[in-house]
C-alpha cells in the first residue's frame, strides 16, 4: 500500500512540474519602470540617460551609490516602479549620499 502512495505523490510532482514555469531570470529592469505615457522603450532610453549600461539594469562594476544615483535619476525622470521597490528605503550599511534628501 505504501509504494502506491509513493507513486502516486511521485507523479503528482511531476504534473506539477511541467505546469510550473521554473527557473525564470527576472524580467528586464527597462520593464521595471513606469510612466504615464512613456513606452518601455522611452524607459530603456531614459535608463541610458541616467548612466545604466543596458536595459537588464545590471552592472557588477557598479557601486552601490552608483546605482542608488541612477535610479533616483529615474525617479527625477517621472518614473516609478512596477514592483514598487525604493532603492533607498533598503537598508545600507552606510548611508547613501544619492538618497539624502536635498535642501
């Protein structure tokens, strides 16, 4: 009796499986980015604008106020984020000169 519960489980992961989108890379940061309006083309050129490298938002070269100074540029641009992340609302182990508020 219990090799059938365990062929019936084995075969209900499988199922499962196939059903299931796995291992998906995340989407492309240019998408990530809204504005009324604006296309995601318009994003993708305004990241370039705001010193991104591409669209896909990564750059291992990048410090992390780099990138803090690239996205609240996009955030001056009049964008907001699909995902509603706020780079500067993570926490830091320093503050972050790119998130201080201007005076």
């Amino acid at each position: 009796m219990q090799w059938k519960t365990v062929v019936f489980a084995t075969c209900l992961l499988l199922i499962s499986a196939c059903h299931a989108r796995p291992f998906q890379p995340p989407p492309a940061e240019s998408t990530q980015w809204l504005k009324a309006g604006a296309s995601e083309d318009d994003a993708f050129k305004s990241m370039l604008a705001c010193g991104y490298i591409n669209g896909s938002g990564t750059d291992a070269k990048a410090t992390i106020e780099q990138r803090a100074e690239r996205f609240q540029c996009m955030k001056r641009a009049g964008y907001s984020r699909r995902d509603g992340l706020d780079l500067c609302t993570l926490p830091s182990f320093h503050p972050l000169q790119a998130c201080a508020p201007a005076h």
